[in-house]
C-alpha cells in the first residue's frame, strides 16, 4: 500500500480511496446514520406541524425510506429474465414480419440500437 501519514491525514492512492468509498456505501454505519437522521428529520417535522406521537409516526416512513435503498437480487434477476425473453420473442417477431420489410441482419442492427 502506497500510504503516507502526514499529520493526522493519510494519503491513500486512488483505487484504494474508491475501494473503501464502495466500502463505506455498503456499509451497516452508513445504513443506521442515514436511518437516524431521516427519523431526527422527520421527527422535528411531524413535532412543528403538531402530530400527534411523532415519534412513532416518524418510523414508518423511515422505514419505508430504508427498504426503497435495498438492491433486492431476486427482483433483479425475475426482471432480466424478462427482459431478455421480451427482447428474443421482439427479435422473433420481426424477423417474421409477413411484408417482408425486416430481415435477420436489420433485426440485429435495430437490436443493439436499443
């Protein structure tokens, strides 16, 4: 590692610095400080606007905040098996196409166009 300690700073080099960025992006610490500062957030809100249990009114939404930033692996993978049959059976279709106006080599041209 390419380290130098100057004072208090450490000076890393570059792909260690996106490393630990992609690191720290996943991370439990960001997760939990992102979560408190919504509900401190929304908290201070839901208080100035007089609702009623604000502070148990403020989880719901910080919540449903959290679980929007979830990457969900099996959605993804459902969503791009459908994607690809949805593109093969385009690519079918209009190489099928009765006018005779598409052939194979313009279907793969149109394809990657997209």
């Amino acid at each position: 590692m390419n380290r130098r300690l100057i004072g208090v700073v450490i000076f890393c080099t570059e792909s260690e610095e996106q490393d630990r960025d992609n690191e720290f992006a996943g991370s439990f610490t960001r997760m939990i400080f992102i979560m408190v500062v919504t509900y401190c957030t929304l908290y201070g809100y839901m208080t100035l606007i007089n609702v009623d249990k604000a502070y148990l009114n403020a989880i719901v939404p910080t919540m449903g905040y959290n679980m929007s930033t979830w990457s969900l692996p099996y959605v993804k993978c459902l969503w791009m098996t459908f994607k690809e049959k949805t593109e093969t059976n385009l690519a079918v279709h209009m190489a099928h196409d009765t006018r005779g106006a598409l052939t194979a080599n313009t279907v793969d041209v149109e394809m990657d166009a997209l």
